[in-house]
C-alpha cells in the first residue's frame, strides 16, 4: 500500500529505520549528565517503590495519579518557584496539551520558527492565529507582536536551548517578553535542564526570569535520563490543563518508577552541582559552545559517513532533512563519556 512512498523516501535519501547499536561511544544520546545508567539513583528508586505499585495504572483523572506523582510535581516546584505543576507523559505531549487547549479562537500564537515538531503539531490543533518569528531574533518579534491588542490572549513559544543549533534563547528576548503583562512566554527547556544555570535548571535559572506569566515545560528525559515530562505554570493554568487537555486527560499517567527516578535524579543533582558544573564547563569549551550541542553541517551522504564513524567506534548523531534545512553532525557532550573521546570525534568530523 506504501511501496511506492517508501521508493520515493530510499530515492530522496530520507528513508530511516530503527537501529541497535552495539559496542560504541555514544555521544548521540541526549542523557547529557549519564544520569539514565546511574545505580545510586536506581537503588533509591527501588527502594522508594519497593512493596509498592511500580507501573502505570489508568488516566490522572481516574486513579492514575498517586503520592509519587504529587511528591515530584511539589519538588520541581520548589525548585523553579513556580506555584503549580503536572507531570505527562512526554515532552511531545506536554506541547501538543498546551497549545491544544490554552490557545483559542481569537487568541494568537508566535512560535520561533527552530521551535520543535511537537508545538507545531499542536498549534495546527487550535483555532488561534499562528505566526512564527525567526530564529532568535527580537526585532522580528517585536514586529510580529504590533497588532497583538487586537487578540484575546498572546502566547510566545522559545526554546531554552535549541536542539538542533545547540544555541540558547536569547537574553533580551525573554526579558522584552516577561516586561509584556498581556504576553504568556512558554519556554520548553527539555534541552537545557541539566545543562544551565545556578541550580541547571535550565534558561529561566539562567537569566532569573520572573515567573509570573511563563509556562515552562521540562522533561524527565535527557538530563534527568528517565522518562517523560512536566508543565510549570500558575495554579490556574495547571488546573485548566488538567480539565480541557486533551493529552493529558485521555492517556495513561507516567509510571511510578519513571517518577521517582526523575525525583531522585534531580535530588542527585541539587547534591552534586559543583562537579557537575565543573565538568559541563570543560566540555561547553572544548566544543566552543553555551550548551553541550556540538553541531556540523555536512553536505556529501551523511549516512555512509555516520557509518565510517561507527566503525571507528563512535555513535554521533546523523540528522537529515526533513529534520533539519541541511544534513548535519550533531553531538552531544556527555559528561559520561571521556573528555579526550569527546576530542577524538570531533577531531575527526572536522577533518572528514
């Protein structure tokens, strides 16, 4: 039935396929701190759970939500200083909740065009008007802002780090933004908790944006190597989340055991900040970059070269379009893996 799809996907160089990879350091992950082969946080989530229920139950609504969810939700509050949260079940679906629901007829969304394939799926969801502002760029969205007294409510979506540029917002962005009481900025640092900041919990840490007027999204993955994701927003917003979200009312609560490692994941490092810090910094300056994304463009078959790659023992990140504009190497610096491998790999793209 999709024969000839696929024909075209193999033709256009696009076709992907699932792969296990075997005996290679991985610095395509995004487990930045390695925290998804930690045994101490796993001891602790065994025996935080043990004689317990440790998988998934039902919807949040129905009795899917339990003590370990609400432990976390408080956690992560208390850290961020925001006033509310909700625990989902993935970053994708935190984005494709939010806008579903919040943004309504009459209402208007501006996205930063890097924003990623999960808030944009979510805004073709809604009835409000959508705009996107480029990248990065202040003037723009102070244009594509002019007429927004006209609109009901005004959402602005960024990325703390942007996964495929391995750039940060910028600072005056979100300052111009947080200075606009009409203007809710929803920021999805799933890229960069873990990475910046005091605390590294992420740009709003970073720059000590206020609170009052954001929505910040986060995941349990990737830094915090275990799975699933979080909302942080006014007490308001959670609880209108929880009653007109889609995604959220109608899908199975994250598992307790998911739960919990994130807690203690994020108990790790509150209590390891200063190595951890120390040991992004080496890497942030080895690859001359704010975050732990090392990014390539690569314009000849990336996939033969990503191969050659594996063969010297390295698993890097070969990411094409429709992913990207142009075909490039993407690494992320895992404190986990050893600093002069980290070199070697490098070494070796520049050259190639």
């Amino acid at each position: 039935m999709y024969k000839k799809e696929i024909e075209i996907l193999k033709k256009k160089n696009r076709f992907r396929k699932r792969k296990i990879y075997n005996n290679v350091i991985d610095f395509a992950s995004n487990d930045y701190l390695g925290l998804a082969g930690n045994a101490e946080i796993l001891d602790k989530t065994y025996n935080a759970l043990k004689g317990e229920e440790y998988g998934a139950k039902a919807s949040q609504l129905v009795n899917g939500y339990t003590k370990y969810h609400k432990k976390l939700e408080e956690y992560l509050c208390e850290i961020n200083e925001y006033k509310a949260g909700i625990v989902v079940g993935s970053g994708f679906l935190a984005n494709m909740s939010l806008f579903e629901s919040l943004a309504r007829k009459g209402d208007l969304v501006i996205l930063d065009e890097e924003y990623h394939a999960s808030g944009i799926v979510g805004t073709k969801l809604t009835q409000a008007e959508v705009r996107y502002f480029k990248h990065n760029d202040l003037e723009d969205l102070v244009y594509k802002l002019a007429d927004s007294i006209h609109f009901n409510r005004v959402f602005v979506a960024v990325e703390g780090i942007y996964s495929m540029r391995g750039d940060l917002v910028k600072e005056e962005i979100l300052q111009y933004l947080a200075a606009k009481k009409k203007v809710i900025t929803i920021i999805d640092e799933a890229h960069s908790v873990g990475v910046v900041g005091d605390k590294l919990m992420g740009v709003v840490d970073l720059y000590k944006i206020p609170t009052v007027n954001t929505i910040k999204i986060g995941t349990l993955g990737k830094a915090l190597g275990s799975y699933g994701a979080y909302i942080l927003a006014s007490k308001e917003i959670i609880s209108f989340l929880e009653n007109r979200a889609k995604g959220i009312i109608y899908s199975t609560a994250l598992s307790n055991f998911d739960t919990m490692y994130a807690y203690f994941a994020l108990k790790y490092i509150h209590n390891n900040l200063d190595e951890l810090k120390k040991e992004i910094d080496k890497r942030k300056k080895l690859i001359k970059s704010d975050s732990l994304i090392y990014v390539k463009e690569y314009e000849n078959d990336i996939i033969l070269k990503s191969e050659e790659l594996q063969k010297e023992g390295f698993l890097v990140g070969a990411i094409r379009p429709p992913t990207v504009k142009k075909s490039l190497f993407r690494i992320t610096a895992r404190i986990s893996q050893d600093i002069e491998k980290l070199k070697e790999v490098i070494e070796w793209i520049e050259k190639n």
